[in-house]
C-alpha cells in the first residue's frame, strides 16, 4: 500500500475538511487522513492515483501546491 501526502492551500476550517473527505470517499478512497491544509491517503496504486488525487482535490475548490 503507498501513503502519499499533499499540502493544500484555501483549506480554512472544517468544512474545508469534511469536502475534502467527501471527494476523496465518493472516489473510492478509504483510507486517509485530511487537516487543514493537508491530506494523507494510502491506496494501492501507481502514480495515475496520485494525479487522480490532486485532481479530487483541485475540483473540491483547493489547490494543491505539494505533494510527496
């Protein structure tokens, strides 16, 4: 299982959190851990997961400007 995390910007409260969450949940991701102004998600997977991630991410209105 690969663990990846992004740091995120426009993340404010915990609002911000749970739509994160949402996305991440509806896109089949199970295991993660959102904060303000971060995620962590393990999946298993290559790196076309790790773009799909920024790209959930991205369209719940945040934008990603880190990710290792």
């Amino acid at each position: 299982m690969n663990e990846y995390e992004f740091k995120i910007e426009g993340m404010s409260c915990n609002h911000c959190v749970m739509a994160v969450e949402g996305e991440l949940r509806k896109a089949g991701f199970e295991k993660f851990a959102v904060e303000i102004g971060s995620a962590i998600v393990k999946y298993d997977g290559s790196v076309k997961d790790e773009i799909k991630i920024k790209t959930i991410i991205e369209e719940a209105g945040y934008r990603v400007v880190q990710n290792n």
